[in-house]
C-alpha cells in the first residue's frame, strides 16, 4: 500500500493486494481500512468487489477532506469479517 500524506495536497491512497483467492466469491467483496493506532480511529478506504485470475487487484481513494497523517495500519478484511492482508505504513520524510 502507498499512502501519501501532505500539508499542501489532497491525501491519498494506493492498494495492491495480490495472493488472495481468486475463486472465493463467498469471501467477496474484500474492505480495505486505515487505522491510526494511537487515536484509535478507522476510516474506510473501500471495498474490492472483483480479483483478477491470480487473486489482484487495485484500489486508490482520495482524502480531499481527511488529514491522513497517524494511519500507519492498513487492514483487508474479507465479507465474513476476517483479516486476510494486513501491514503498516510507513510515514517518515524522504
């Protein structure tokens, strides 16, 4: 996942997942969230509803309203609740 975060520009988000189960529609559509740790908030970034044949796909949001700066935790939830892809994000500069 690509998170960019700036004082001057809209916020946004870029997600690759890859690995998931192609065939799996009962695990359809897939969610994708951002959680800050500290504050303990989670925004919804959206949802997959489609994979590709080797389980892939893209999603990008932008934030034109959201500071995204502390959401350093990404989460991919299938439909049936469960954590399937999970990471963090790294914000330091350069």
């Amino acid at each position: 996942m690509l998170e960019l975060v700036s004082p001057t520009r809209i916020d946004f988000v870029v997600v690759m997942v890859s690995g998931l189960h192609p065939g799996g529609r009962e695990a359809l559509p897939y969610r994708v969230r951002l959680e800050d740790p500290a504050a303990g908030e989670v925004i919804r970034v959206g949802r997959i509803e489609e994979l590709d044949a080797d389980g892939a796909a893209d999603l990008v949001r932008q934030f034109p309203n959201r500071e995204l700066t502390g959401f350093t935790e990404v989460r991919v939830v299938d439909a049936l609740g469960r954590v399937v892809l999970a990471g963090s994000v790294d914000q330091s500069a350069g």
